[in-house]
C-alpha cells in the first residue's frame, strides 16, 4: 500500500496529492459540473475544491439539509463558490429520471459529470426498482443518470468548444467479482450475496 501511495502516475501526481495541488493553476470559471454523493468524503471535497477554482458546482444529494450544510460550509471558506443543490437518490431511476428532467428543463450547461455517490458491502436489500441496492446505486442509477445527461454534455461541448468529462469513481474491489463475472441473472438473490472480500 505506502508503494501505490508513493507512486506517481503518468499526470506526475501520486495518491500523496491532494485536490488543491492536481487543481492549482487551473481555472475552471465557465464550466458547470455535477457531482453525486458531494455530502462526504471524495465528494464533498471535490465538490469544494472545483468551487474554489471557480466551476459551478451541482451537488446531486438525497440528503437536502447535509447538502445544504455541505453548501454553506464550501462558501464560508471560498465566498466566491457558485454552488447549487438539488435532490437526486441514485438508487432510484424515477429520482435520476426527475433530477435530469429538472437540470435540463433549467438550460443549464454541463462540462463535467462527477459520479461519485456510493455505498459500499451494505446488508443486502433491494431498492425500490428491486433491484440489490449497492448495484443500483453504484451502478444502474449513474449508467441511467449519464444515459439522460449526455444529450445536454454534447451540446455544452459543441457550444464551448471544450471536450466534457465523465468520471466515475469506482473501487479496486470491482476486481473481486465470481470467477464467472457479473452473474445478472442471480443479481437480486440474497443467497448469492457476498460482501466478504479478499484482497
Ligand atoms: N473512501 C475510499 O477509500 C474509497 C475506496 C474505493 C472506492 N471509493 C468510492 O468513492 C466514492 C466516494 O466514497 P467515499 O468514501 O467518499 O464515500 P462516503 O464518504 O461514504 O460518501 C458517499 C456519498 O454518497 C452518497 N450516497 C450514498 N447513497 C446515495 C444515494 N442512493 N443517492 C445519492 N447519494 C448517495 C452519500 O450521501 P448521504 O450523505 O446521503 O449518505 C455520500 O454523500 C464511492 O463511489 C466509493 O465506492 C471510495
């Protein structure tokens, strides 16, 4: 682990570096990103740091008052952030479905979509799609949330003349799947559920 953490990549930063130095220089006034799961964590630093280099940021939250808390917290340290809140539980495709309709019936521009919002070995239950709640909230509602919000990146990058971005914050642990992969067909069956893993 102090290995992977020492190593630099090829952008010459390691996992040593924090948001503020891989950001410093950049300026990202213009750009309008939204990022899922800006409560905590990954999130609510990202979240803060492209505030601070001026990007308008979204905070997709299911939390409103965290993120509203979140909000407030980013502004007392960077009173130039533009930063809006709006509700979105990515474990639900009729809340990804709403979400999207609402940012698009705004004309907002997006330059960046941040899917960040994750839950990690929960006990097993299934969302209210029925479907296992980790694979629908790291997975299905992002595919669904990108799938509804690409039209709107595309006309963005066409419009600003600047490539967008999609990124998806996932885990090594992804790796550690049944030897025969993703079995879709026993997704939803409590029995095959294992949130032991073995690194
Ligand atoms: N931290 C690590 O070491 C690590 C390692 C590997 C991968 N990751 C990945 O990195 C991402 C962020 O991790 P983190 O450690 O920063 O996590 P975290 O602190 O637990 O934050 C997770 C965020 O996701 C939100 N979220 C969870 N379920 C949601 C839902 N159904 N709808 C909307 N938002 C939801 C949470 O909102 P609430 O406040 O409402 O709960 C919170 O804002 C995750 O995708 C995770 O899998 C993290």
């Amino acid at each position: 682990m102090p290995l992977l953490i020492a190593c630099k990549g090829k952008s010459g930063f390691s996992a040593k570096n924090t948001a503020e130095d891989v950001t410093e220089g950049i300026d990202g006034h213009g750009l309008t990103a939204i990022i899922t799961g800006p409560t905590s964590g990954i999130g609510l630093e990202t979240a803060r740091v492209l505030a601070l280099r001026g990007v308008h940021v979204v905070m997709a939250a299911r939390n409103l008052e965290a993120a509203s808390k979140c909000k407030e917290t980013i502004i007392k340290g960077c009173p130039s952030a533009t930063i809006d809140v709006m509700e979105l539980d990515v474990s639900s495709l009729a809340s990804v479905t709403k979400f999207a309709n609402e940012y698009i019936s705004k004309g907002l521009p997006l330059n960046i979509l941040i899917c960040n919002a994750g839950v990690m070995a929960p006990p097993f239950s299934l969302s209210k799609d029925g479907i296992e709640s980790q694979f629908a909230t790291n997975y299905l509602g992002h595919f669904h949330l990108t799938n509804l919000l690409l039209d709107t990146m595309k006309h963005t990058t066409r419009s600003c003349g600047q490539e967008g971005r999609i990124v998806l914050v996932s885990s090594v642990v992804h790796r550690l799947t049944y030897k025969e992969g993703i079995m879709f067909d026993k997704l939803n069956d409590e029995k095959r559920y294992n949130v032991t893993c073995k690194f």
